[in-house]
C-alpha cells in the first residue's frame, strides 16, 4: 500500500483509509473480520465519529493488538467544552487506547458556527488542552461548506481538513485543495463514493487520489469491499480519457438529484433541515443502514412529508435541483 505524508503531520498514512460508517451495521464478528484484513492489506488509517453508534467500539476491539501500527481519527459535533471533553473521554475508552491521533470538529456548517468552535473556551480549546494533556496528536475540521474549509485553512490552527470530493463533488478543485496544499494542509476525502452514488469504485478512488487528496477513505462493511479498494492503494494511475468519459457518465445521471449538503438552501421557512434529510435518504438507500437513518429521522420535528414546496430553496439552490420534488419522493421511500 502506498503511503502518503497528511499534510505538515507526521503520520504516513495509507493513500487508502477506512471509513467508519458502515461497519456499524455489521456483527461484531465479521466487523472483527474486516477490520483485521485491512491491516493485513496495508491499509493504517481508520476513521470513525461518535455519532457513528458503535463504530469506534467495533474499531477499538479489532485493533486493540496492532496500536502501534494504525493511526486513529475520530470526531465529535458538539461544539460546547464539558460535552465535547467527556466525549473526548468516551472515544479513548471505545477505542481502547490511550491517545487519539487525530481528533476533529465534526461537521461544521456555517462560518458562524465556525466561530462559535474558535471563540474563547469553544470547542477548539477543548481539543487544545487534550493535545497539551497527550490525549490527541493532530486537530481537524470536516464539513460540507467550502467557505467554512477556506476560512478554516486561512486560521492556520488545523492540521487537516475532510471534506466530501469525487467525480460528483468536483467543486473543491477550485479553491479548498490548492489553499490546503499550499498552507500544508492534510486532505482526507469523504465520501470518495458519493455516499454510495457511484459504482465505479476503483475509478472513483483513483480520481480523488490524483486530483490533490492525501487520502481515501470509503466505507467498507465486507472483505470483498476492503480488496478492492486496498488494490488501488497499491498503484494509484490517473484514469484515462475512456475512464474519465465514463465518470462523467455517472455525474451526469445523478446531477440534478444529489445534495451535496453545501446548505445554501437554509434555513427552510418552514423549519426542514434540507441537508441531513437527504442525508439520512442517503444511508436508507445507498448504506442500506435503515435502522440508523429511521432513528435520526424520528428525532426530527420536521420531516420529509412536511415539505410545503414553497419554492424558496429553489431560488438559493446553487445546483438548482428539485428538492421539494425530491422531498416527495424521499418521504415515500423512508418508511
């Protein structure tokens, strides 16, 4: 497996990483299974979040044996200090070791939420007196907003930042990658199968990691999935113009249907939460992770069959899709 260096770190991380979601539907034995064959496969770095049920425990349990070969990185949403430390805690007990390497501010989504993370005795302090206690290495940021990851890199006070980007998501060609490269910035690449959208997994794979990402880091829930995709890593060739046609094809069939959770939609006058609905349609329909998605769903007031079509998030769409159209066709699917 090639190696890459994240960013101004010191971790040489596999170019291939593993992506904690979907283990979270799979028994612990075959997670177990998994977990294993990628570290047989050269693959050293495993992502997880605590939103992500029991994802960091099955990681912890799998890899409790090889510590010293793997690099963890995991995340949190809460942005106020006493919860985002306890859940600091909780993640070290999960994944049974003493010192995270990576540890990131879950899903920030506006540049005032950015602020709220950054402001005095915010989440970042947080993150900064566990590093100076040696309970985490390295500091990270992910989130769906190029303006957020293009304000974040101009801070200088993280060390890398995850974002979603594939043949889908091309947008953070533009800006977000050369600020990154250019500040020494690690790059970790969500959702390098659009949340399951594309089914050419090797091509996929192979476009992130020659277009300025350090590292991959698809969900994997089978052995199957963890060969394919720790073979890319093993020589990574930029896809040919033949190859390339055929992304595009793909793009092409789910361009006027796919949220990229940018949230220029929001807020909805009538109080839908646009991107994470579509979201949660996501891992219903493409993770197959129905029960995870039906309990985010019941914890929302407002739900898909709400939508009014009043047609306000059609005017600040910047992808100009259907959503109230869209929103119909979810709520008849997640049931």
């Amino acid at each position: 497996m090639l190696k890459r260096k994240l960013g101004a770190t010191d971790m040489n991380v596999s170019v291939v990483g593993f992506g904690g979601i979907p283990i979270q539907g799979v028994p612990p034995e075959e997670a177990d299974r998994i977990l294993r064959r990628a570290i047989e496969r050269g693959i050293n770095f495993f992502d997880s979040a605590r939103g992500y049920t029991n994802s960091e425990e099955k990681i912890g349990h799998a890899l409790e044996g090889v510590r010293d070969r793997i690099f963890l990185s995991t995340k949190s949403l809460s942005r106020k200090a006493p919860k985002l430390a306890a859940e600091i805690e909780t993640s070290l007990r999960s994944l049974r070791t003493e010192r995270i390497d990576l540890y990131q501010i879950h899903s920030v989504a506006s540049l005032d939420d950015l602020e709220r993370v950054l402001s005095p005795g915010g989440a970042y302090d947080v993150l900064v007196d566990a590093r100076a206690a040696g309970k985490i290495r390295w500091l990270g940021i992910t989130s769906h907003s190029r303006e957020v990851m293009l304000k974040a890199i101009e801070t200088g006070r993280f060390d890398t930042v995850q974002f979603p980007f594939n043949p889908i998501e091309t947008e953070w060609e533009e800006s977000v990658i050369p600020a990154a490269r250019k500040a020494g910035v690690g790059t970790i690449c969500m959702k390098p199968l659009a949340g399951g959208a594309l089914v050419n997994r090797e091509l996929a794979l192979r476009f992130e990691l020659t277009r300025g990402m350090d590292v991959v880091i698809p969900g994997m829930d089978s052995v199957a999935q963890v060969e394919e995709n720790a073979a890319v890593g093993e020589k990574v060739i930029p896809p040919g113009e033949n190859e390339l046609a055929r992304l595009e094809a793909e793009r092409a069939r789910w361009g006027e249907t796919f949220c990229r959770r940018c949230g220029y939609c929001m807020p909805c006058p009538n109080g839908l939460n646009i991107p994470f609905l579509f979201l949660i349609d996501g891992y219903y329909t493409r993770y197959e992770l129905k029960d995870w998605a039906l309990s985010r769903l019941a914890g929302l007031d407002k739900k898909f069959g709400d939508c009014e079509a009043c047609g306000e998030c059609l005017e600040k769409c910047p992808y100009k899709l259907a959503i109230p159209d869209m929103m119909k066709a979810a709520a008849k699917r997640v049931i």
